[in-house]
C-alpha cells in the first residue's frame, strides 16, 4: 500500500546500502504493488522473495510472529485463505515459506479472528515438502464457499 519510491534498482551485491545501488529516479516508476518484493535475510543465505514461486504469504492477528490468520497477496490485495482441507502439512509449507522450521499447526474456523476483503484461496493441496504456498496445488479458486468465519491460521 502506499507509495512505490523505487524501481529498476540494479545492485551489484558489493554496495553498503540499497541507496548506492543504480536506480530510478525516486517515486519514477512503471509498477503496480502487484509487483512488491522482499529480502528475507539469513546467516547462509540472502533470498529475494520475487514471487517467481507464487504469492508473497504473511501471518497476522496473533499473538507473535510465529503465529496468525494466513493471508496471500495477490493483484495487490492481500486476502485469507478458506480453511477447507487447511491441514497441518499446508501450515508446515507456511512456516517453511516464512522461515520458521519445526512443527507447524493448522487452526481452522477464524482461530485469528476472521478477516476483511477477499478470501483469495481455497481447497489448497499441498504435500507438505513445497517451499511456498504457491507451489501447492490449488484447484479452481474462481468459485468457493467461504465465508470470512472460515479463515485459515497457523501456528509455528
């Protein structure tokens, strides 16, 4: 949401600051929020989530960072995901997508509260080895029977 300050940003890797890196002018750009990315960081790696591997996925309304009703952005909006076969190895796929490792529980029936705007997915299918939510089956979401009372959460 908001403003989009910066674009074509072409980093090297060796700068000390994403502002030494060639880019824009700030607040000159061609994208939509469609197009956000993030940088989760780590003692072995650096990774941009680009969304290459599907939607980006956030937890919100718990108690910690660990734990929330599960939302995917997409077309710009972030939006729940039903909780129709939501099950423990879907919630693992989240956690692995966030970072966390180590058991992850699937909580059902707006556990975190329900949620406002649109209720992006439904009937998701994963196996349980994915690495995002995006990777997991999904059969057609145009159609679903959800209300926000059936919003998936997870606890990592």
């Amino acid at each position: 949401q908001g403003f989009i300050l910066l674009d074509d940003v072409t980093c090297v890797g060796t700068e000390l600051s994403l502002l030494d890196c060639p880019h824009s002018d700030w607040g000159q750009h061609d994208c939509s929020h469609a197009e956000d990315l993030g940088v989760r960081c780590s003692p072995e790696s650096n990774t941009v989530m680009d969304g290459s591997l599907g939607p980006p996925v956030r937890l919100v309304d718990g108690e910690s960072t660990k734990e929330g009703r599960v939302e995917v952005l997409l077309n710009g909006q972030w939006g729940s995901v039903c909780d129709d076969d939501w099950t423990d190895r879907d919630a693992a796929v989240v956690c692995r997508q966030l970072g966390f490792s180590g058991t992850a529980k699937a909580r059902a029936m707006a556990y975190f509260g329900e949620g406002h705007g649109p209720i992006h997915l439904d009937n998701i299918e994963c196996s349980g080895m994915e690495h995002t939510l995006g990777q997991c089956a999904v059969p057609d979401t145009r159609i679903h029977s959800c209300w926000h009372s059936e919003d998936a959460g997870v606890i990592c």
